[in-house]
C-alpha cells in the first residue's frame, strides 16, 4: 500500500495521524463527543468527526427497547 495523502500545511505524507478526544458543542443543548485528527508533525487539524464510540443521548425508541429487553 502507498500512502499518497499529504498534510495541507506540512506538505509531509500523512502516513499517522494523531486522534484526540474533544467535545463537540451542539448548539448550547449538551456536548457531543468528537474526535479531531490532526497531523502529527504540524498540528495542523485535518478533521473532526462524532466519536464512534460514544453512546449519544438515548433516543425514545431505543429507552423502549432496553425496557423491554430488562
Ligand atoms: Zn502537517
């Protein structure tokens, strides 16, 4: 596999990045766990995403479901 993204700052290929775990603000309404993925030779912020991992607020339904399933 070749790698052939590069940093938009560094100009270094971006062969790693770094993740962090940051908190993203909805609105005022709660906050929103996020990772942000940024370029481990500049700093640079390349990307943010909604982590993966967390559970957001549980919907109607899903509060539903557990109830039932307990
Ligand atoms: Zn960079």
């Amino acid at each position: 596999m070749i790698n052939q993204g590069e940093c938009p700052k560094c100009g270094n290929r971006l062969l790693h990045v770094r993740i962090e775990s940051i908190f993203g603000q909805n609105n005022g309404s709660g906050e929103v766990r996020c990772l942000s993925l940024s370029c481990i030779h500049c700093n640079i912020v390349l990307g943010v995403q909604m982590d993966p991992r967390s559970r957001a607020r549980p919907r109607r339904k899903e509060a539903e479901e557990g109830r039932t399933v307990v």
